[in-house]
C-alpha cells in the first residue's frame, strides 16, 4: 500500500541508526458548524487558503517544500466543531517546519491570485466523492435534519457554494474568508502538540518563541449543547446506493457524552448491539439469512459525536432475502434489533461487562506500542478541548465510572419513536409509491416518510427471541503477561497471572485495517523508498538499534519456519503468520474463486468464537494471493494465541459446507467482486497490473465461476486444495522458539497434506513491456462516474540495489514537484501522486491523476511533461538541496518501527516475497551515501522522460462518460492478446536464507 507520509527522525544530518519522526498537530476550535449560511463550505475553503503562504514565508509552496527537503508531510482536515492541521520531519528540522507552521496561526496571506485555484481545489475534492455512498449518505443526513438546525448544511462546500453563487450576490470571498478568520482563529480557541526528541523545556521554549503572536481574545471555542436533536425520530429514508447491495441502518439520537468519556456508557451499549458471539443479534440474522455484517455505536466523525448530540449507529449489510422479507426494504431486520434492546432494557445492566470491558481496556493502555507520530499528535489535539489534562493520553481507555443510571437513561432513548432508518440500496429504482425528492449537492433522490404506526407498534412490543442472549464471559482474556526468554516456560505453561510492569512511554495503538484486494495482489508502492524494500538491519538487543533477522528453525518437507524472540518492545505480545501455498488454489478461474469463498466461509464458522477473542486483543486476517497461496494471520497478546491459531487450522480442515451459510456469503462475495474497481484509479491500477503479470485471473471471469459453484462441488474441491502444499511461517514476538515450534508443527499436522517442496511452489511473474510507448482504454465501472483517470507506469526492471536506490532518489526529490505542478498550480484534479511500484520484483515509477475536469489524453500530456521538464529540474539540482533530499531519503530507511506488528510485517515481506534479505535497509543506506547527483540525472534521463531511448511504458486511461470521445489514437484494443508472446522479466538476484 503507499504512504503518503514521508518520516524520520532524530539526531544528525547523517543518521546511521535507526530514527523516530518529530510531529506536530494544531486543532482549532471551529469547523463547518460556524460556516455562513451564505457561503458554506468556508471553514473547509480557509483550511485550504492557509497553505498559500504567510507574511514571513511569502511563497505557496515554501511549507510544503521545506518539509519534502527534510523528510516530512503535511495534510489537514476540517470537522464540524475543529480543524486540524498536522505535520511530521526528520527532529534536526522540527523548529524550521515549526516556524513555518506558526505562520498559519499568525499572518497567513490568503493570496487573492490563490483564491480561484483553491476553490478549484475544493471544488475537485467534492468532485472525487461524488459518487462516494459514504458521503452521499452524510449530506443526506444534513439536508434532511430539523429545518434550522446546525446540522442543516453543506460542509464540504465546492465552486457553486463557495464562488458562483456568492459572486452573483456580491459577496466580496476573500473578504469574508478573512474577517472569518480573523473572528473565529484565536488562540484560546487552539489546541497544539508537538512531539520531538529534545527536552520537554526546549520544546516549551520553541512554542513559547513561535506561537506567542498568535491573535487571542475571541473567548472560548463555541459549542452546540443547548442546539437540539438533529433528525425527527420515527423516520425511514431510502436512497439508492452506488454500489451493489443493501445495507439499513438505525440511527438514535443520544445526548452528548463529552463530559462523560470516563462511564463509557455508550460503548457498554456498543459492545453488547455489536458482539458477534453466540446469542448475538448478528447472529440471530445470520440464521434467519437476513445479514452477513452488523456495526454498532457512536462514530468518530463530527456528525457522529460533537456537544450538540451523540449519534449511535446500528449498521447492518442485508441479503437480498434481508431486503425483501416483509414489510420490506430492508425494514424486517429491525424487529429483531429492537427485540434485542428490549433484552438489554428487561436484564439491565450488567457490571460484570462493564468490568470486563474496563480489564481489557486497561490491559491495551498498559501494552500500547507506539503509533504513527503524525496520527497521535493529531489524536491528542483534537481529544484536549474534551478530557481532562490528566487523562489526555489515557482518556480512551478509561473505564473507571460505573454509571447503571446513564446506561439505563441512553437505552431510554433507543426506541422506535425515536429512531431514524437509513436505506441505502442498489434496488432503489424499484421503489414504488414513495415521494421521490432530491438532495441539492450530491443530485441524489431519495424518499423519506414516517415509518407507519403500527409497525412502531410492533417493534415496541415484541418480547425478545428465545436465541437472543447476553454474550458470555470472554475466555480469551489474558492473564498471563511475563515476558518470555528462551530459557523460560513457554506460553502454554507459564502461570503468571499479573499485569507485567513495563517501561514504556507510547500510549496508544494503531489500528489495522483490511483493504480492498479483490484483484490487486503482489505490489508494493511507495513514496521515498518506505514501502519498496521493508528488510531490517542488525539489531543488538543491548544497544536497540538495527532489529535482528528472524531465524529459520524448521526447513521440513512442506513447512519451513522462522522465529524471533522480541528483546526490543518488551511486549506480551506476539504475530503468527503463515502461508499455504497449493498450486491447486489458483490454477483456474474457479479454483480462484472457490479459494476465496472457503476463506470466507471459514471466516463465518469461526466468527461467533474468534469475536470473543478480537474483543480481548486478539486479531485474525485471512485472504487469497493469487499463486502465492493463502495468507492467515494471527496478533495480539500471546497468552493464548496458539489457543486461537490451533482452533483456526481446525476449522478450516474440518469446515462443513452448510447450504444456508453457502448462499449468504457468496452473495456477499459476488456482490464484492462485482463492486471491484468501481473506483476509477483502482480500475486504472488493476488494469495495469493486469497488463504486466503472466498469470492473473480476471475478476469478471472469477465473478463467473463464483457464480457457478455449489455446496456439493465446494464441499469436493476443499480436500484437493489442501492435498498437497507448502506451508511458510513466522513467529515473532512474546514466544519462545520452542512455542514456535510447537505451533508449526501442529499446524503441518492438522493440515495433514502433502508436503510440497520450496522449489516447486509457484510464484508470480511480470512480464517484459516492449520498449514503446503503450496506452490502454477503458471506461468506468459506474456510468455514473464523472472523474477519469491516467495512471502512466514506466517499467524499469527487474530489482537490484542500485537501481532501487536510484529509483527512491528520483522519487524523493520529484514527489512535491510532481503534487505542486499537477495539482497545486495546474488543478488538473485532486488526487496527484507519484512513487515507485515494486511489482513480484520488478521496479518501476507511476504518476496517476483523476480528474472530473480534464480528459485522459489531456492528463497524459501533462504527465509526459512534466517528467520531460523534470529532466532541468534534476540538472539543475543545488548540491545542497541533493543532500537533504539524500539525508531526508535515508532517514526514511532508518525509520524505527512503531511496533511489534510493524516489524513482524517487515520482516514478513521478506518471507512473502521469497527474498529473505533481512538486512535490506542497511544495505540501502550505504548505497544511498555512496550516489552522487550526477548518477540520479543520467538514471533518469535513461529511464524516465518520453525521449528515454527504449522507454517502456504503458498508460491506462479510465474513460467517464463526458470523456468517452477523448480516447487516444494509438491504443491497445485486447490486453490478453497483447501479453501473448511477451518474456517473462528476469527475476531478481535471491538472498539465500542460509545467508541471514
């Protein structure tokens, strides 16, 4: 995945060791509630506006520029009742991008020449999520709030909101944009934090000299408590989605619990809504085949929570037997929803949950690893306005007033009379009898109506089902925390039950999420070389300094095993990863798509038991890549993960075919496929990658044969995709190398199979790009989609040290050029980005652009000229400016993991990608010293610009329907046809692991 934020950290100009990254976040204390009825979408249009210079650094692009050269990046984003505007360097330059940062808060100049580019800007960003079900559904929600309520607004703001309509009511913009500011930014208003590595008192000595002449005197950040109840209850709306698929949701308004975040009473509530144990409500509509997913509680974003009211969502994704069961749309599901709350409401509330969440929540604060620099500096500005200053860092996990009367008084108010239904449903268009309006921005219909009297009725009185029941006690909590040493007990029989002192200062951990991966398996992006080679250098455990490499402990017949005792974060944790590899599980379309449906029916058998185990810190992903085989992994505390990690092998060879459980995920699975690339870029990348790799099987044809499976033909397959195969893991962490052998072991067991040899695995190959300048078309998934794309990838070659290093340098000096020119000065769109791909092992540079204004032929030719002018950029390249940009690369390479996870990933890669080259980044960093400028031009100028002799490139045009007739001349009509007859790219040089 790329990663927009460039890092690094601490010490010299040169670092040798590995860096952390100084950051620093401002929220300002009014967002979009305060926008002008008149010109809404300012606050969002200011935060914008700051970034185009100030009284002391005149030039628009100074901040940005300062912070490329040092190892940095900056974003900002504006929410309902604050803005916030962070950034992250190398530490050396914390006090420069401070000076400059200050500059927003002190004398911005909201250049008028700017202003029109900006508004474009904004006008782009709305322009992209368009077609965004998430955000249709948000400015739904506010068109239809109470008349005259703040929620009554159009927060993203765009060209009409922001410069047509105002100009023809002779609104002078700019002088509204800055009497806003100089009213609204006042300091008592802010809240700042910086993060870096000097001492505490020169840190306050930095802030004191550069934030003093901020303006104050506008008294204290407003808030919302007296505003009201945003939505009239006993509502249901419908709209149509974009997207495949049904999905209800049940909105209650709730007061707001600022002042209440050390009860957490609405996520008690939370927890229970949204288990998905036995007796869950998931599961109960799991069994009647009416859902396949259920959320519950109060978001994160300003409409979610804020001091006029908290909003607690229950968000379930029907099956189309969901959606039509009587009374219909969608609406069936909601007698079981309230069934349940009557359950909650009739037991009362339950301490001993209470206790239990409060355990597990203090058991993650005490464990907390570090998170990103940027994230938490932005996390805790945004948090101080709200905690106390001695819970600002633990306020999160602070459980420590039990409060049943609040409980009670929140249940109150989740009833049908006060409940809004949202539906948002790709069946839209068969909605009869309804009163079809439109909302204004957005140009979505929907309907909305009163939801009939004795439904309410109906919802209000039904006593809960006898499969409704509370969830029972968590045996996965854990209770043994001691750090494990090779010469201690391993984890299954250690007894230490206390919660083990650490050492530690970080407080909070990032969260993981999983992406959307349907079709783009086996690539890694980067900006700054931080994604395309994640190997780690040597590590004394004494000094802690470079990590040490895994150590392969087993090399069986059919499973090979790494291990790595954590000395480093002093954690009880650990990660479990493996890797089956069948050339059964993708030899075929279908063998593809029965792969992928047995892990998701495996992911449903373990559900209601591996819940259990999410809720106390344990956590599973599963998913199919391509030839690689399957990936299952398994993090958290360590005390019982082999406990889940043997139950998940169990399941998958003993998994039973049940037709019901058959016909409700695959529907979720097709529906998956068939939303595939509905995005436009990620049409474009797709497309690309599937134009460079051998053997990729396309979804449409995947879509197919998922279509065709059955419970008696899966059921058949699953014993031959585990007959023979290969299995690669790595255990890191809280376990000893007699744990890891353990659970290798039995998980080669429990599989059972016949043991494939390393050599004989399959693997992915990309083919050679002739050398030509190759374009592809093709139109966008949505008809409805008003953004094209150009992705322009040229493929350098198969990987090697001096080319990568090479290819990062390019990169790290082009990056904010490229966004400046593209985006910044040109406005051809919103979304600009550049980097390298590391596809299977072979190299290359993209530049992508989606644009709702400008067609691909137009994108591509400003693309081409750009890398063509960068050609006298390079050449005219200061020896200084090289150097930061080297020592800002090579600090990126040093940049110390945040976490456990963080290095078990880096060091998975190596794993995953067959490489084994453990000690990459070292050897990257003395490359790195070693390049002179002159290398950096002559690599380019033989790779890059369009006069490249024997260039290869291939750019993907995605078509929106206003630009169908701007297709290119020269394209390639049939991309199976294309890649017949072209060489596979040499693969690159293997470390052998015997070597590490």
């Amino acid at each position: 995945m790329r990663q927009d934020m460039q890092s690094e950290e601490e010490g010299s100009a040169a670092p040798s060791a590995p860096v952390k990254k100084a950051a620093a976040a401002m929220a300002v204390g009014v967002g979009s509630f305060k926008d002008p009825d008149q010109l809404q979408g300012l606050s969002h249009y200011l935060e914008h506006m700051l970034f185009m210079g100030s009284k002391k650094y005149p030039d628009e692009n100074e901040y940005d520029s300062y912070l490329t050269k040092h190892g940095g990046a900056s974003n900002a984003f504006t929410e309902l009742e604050f803005t916030n505007y962070h950034f992250d360097v190398k530490p050396n330059a914390l006090y420069g991008a401070l000076d400059r940062f200050a500059q927003f808060f002190i004398d911005p100049l909201c250049k008028a020449d700017a202003l029109e580019r900006e508004v474009m800007a904004v006008d782009n960003e709305f322009s992209g999520v368009l077609q965004s079900d998430g955000c249709r559904l948000s400015q739904l929600r506010c068109h239809t709030a109470q008349p005259g309520h703040i929620y009554n607004k159009f927060s993203w703001g765009n060209r009409r909101s922001l410069f047509d309509e105002p100009k023809a009511q002779g609104i002078a913009v700019r002088d509204e944009l800055v009497k806003y500011y100089r009213q609204q930014y006042s300091a008592e208003r802010m809240s700042l934090v910086v993060l870096g590595g000097q001492p505490l008192e020169e840190l306050q000595h930095w802030v004191t000299d550069l934030f003093s002449s901020v303006p104050s005197g506008k008294g204290p950040r407003p808030t919302y408590f007296d505003a009201g109840m945003p939505y009239k209850g006993g509502q249901v709306t419908i709209c149509p989605s974009v997207k495949e698929g049904h999905q209800v949701m049940a909105l209650f308004q709730l007061p707001s619990l600022t002042n209440q975040y050390r009860s957490k009473a609405d996520e008690y509530i939370s927890h229970l809504v949204g288990h998905e144990g036995k007796g869950s409500l998931l599961s109960a509509l799991k069994a009647k085949g009416w859902a396949s997913e259920l959320s519950a509680g109060v978001g994160e974003s300003g409409y979610d929570r804020n001091t006029a009211a908290y909003v607690f969502e229950v968000h379930m994704n029907l099956t189309q037997a969901g959606f039509d069961t009587s009374p219909g749309n969608g609406l069936a599901v909601m007698g079981l929803l309230f069934q349940f709350l009557s359950l909650l409401k009739a037991q009362g509330p339950q301490k001993w949950v209470f206790d239990e969440l409060a355990n597990i929540a203090q058991m993650r604060f005490k464990f907390a690893e570090e998170e990103d620099a940027c994230e938490y500096a932005l996390r805790l500005a945004a948090d101080a306005p709200y905690y106390a200053p001695e819970h600002l860092l633990n306020g999160h996990y602070l459980y420590d007033q039990w409060d049943p009367q609040l409980v009670d008084s929140l249940l109150g108010h989740m009833t049908p009379s006060n409940v809004r239904v949202d539906v948002q449903t790709s069946s839209f268009s068969s909605t009869k009898g309804a009163d079809i309006q439109q909302e204004p921005w957005f140009g979505m219909p929907y309907a909305s109506s009163p939801i009939p009297p004795e439904l309410l009725h109906l919802w209000a009185t039904a006593p809960p089902s006898p499969e409704l029941q509370l969830p029972p006690k968590n045996d996965f909590i854990p209770t043994d925390f001691a750090l494990r040493s090779d010469d201690t007990p391993t984890a299954s029989t250690s007894t230490s039950t206390e919660l083990a002192p650490t050492t530690r200062t970080t407080q909070s951990k990032q969260q993981q999420q999983q992406g959307n991966k349907v079709a783009q398996v086996g690539e890694k992006h980067s900006h700054n070389g931080k994604a395309v080679s994640n190997g780690h250098v040597d590590e004394s455990p004494a000094h802690s300094s470079f990590p040490t490499p895994p150590e392969m402990i087993l090399d069986d017949p059919g499973l090979r095993l790494w291990h790595k005792l954590d000395r480093h974060f002093q954690t009880p944790k650990a990660a479990a990863y493996f890797c089956l590899t069948s050339a059964a599980m993708y030899d075929s379309p279908a063998a593809a798509a029965a792969t992928h449906l047995l892990m998701k029916l495996l992911e449903d058998a373990l559900c209601e038991t591996a819940y259990l185990a999410d809720v106390a810190g344990l956590s599973y992903d599963m998913w199919p890549e391509g030839q690689a085989g399957v990936e299952i992994k398994v993090d958290g505390f360590s005390h019982k993960l082999p406990l889940l990690v043997d139950y998940i092998f169990q399941q998958l060879v003993s998994l039973k075919v049940d037709p019901a459980r058959f016909d409700r995920v695959r529907e979720g699975l097709l529906r998956r496929y068939k939303n595939a690339n509905f995005k436009p870029d990620k049409h474009a990348t797709y497309l690309r990658i599937y134009a460079i790799k051998q053997k990729v099987w396309p979804v449409e044809q995947v879509h197919a044969q998922l279509e065709a499976l059955t419970p008696t033909t899966l059921q058949e397959l699953l014993p031959k995709i585990l007959s023979a195969v290969f299995v690669e893991g790595l255990v890191h962490g809280n376990l000893t190398s007699q744990d890891a052998v353990s659970l290798g072991r039995k998980v080669q067991a429990t599989l059972a199979s016949a043991p494939v040899s390393a050599d004989d695995r399959p693997r992915d190959r990309v083919l050679q790009l002739p050398a030509a300048s190759l374009c592809y078309s093709a139109k966008t998934k949505n008809p409805e989609e008003g953004n094209s794309v150009v992705e322009l990838y040229v493929q350098i070659g198969t990987d090697d040290l001096a080319k990568r290093s090479m290819l990062d340098m390019v990169d790290q000096v082009l990056h904010e050029p490229c966004y400046d020119t593209l985006r910044t000065k040109q406005q051809l769109g919103y979304s600009v980005h550049s980097g390298v791909r590391l596809t299977h092992g072979i190299l290359g540079f993209a530049v992508c652009v989606v644009s709702g204004t400008h067609d691909p032929v137009t994108l591509q030719e400003r693309i081409e000229a750009f890398l063509d002018s960068s050609t006298s950029l390079l050449a005219e390249l200061q020896p200084e400016d090289f150097e930061r940009h080297r020592q800002a690369l090579i600090a990126a390479k040093l940049q110390q993991c945040h976490s456990l996870l963080d290095e078990s990933d880096k060091h998975w890669e190596q794993i995953q990608t067959r490489r084994y080259n453990f000690t990459v980044r070292q050897q990257e960093v003395e490359q790195l010293k070693a390049l002179t400028v002159k290398q950096i031009r002559d690599f380019y100028v033989a790779y890059i610009p369009h006069a490249a002799k024997g260039r290869r490139s291939f750019t993907v045009h995605i078509l929106s329907s206003s630009h169908e007739g701007h297709a290119s001349q020269e394209m390639i009509d049939d991309l199976d046809k294309f890649k017949t007859g072209l060489e596979e790219c040499a693969l690159p040089k293997l470390i052998s692991h015997t070597d590490q």
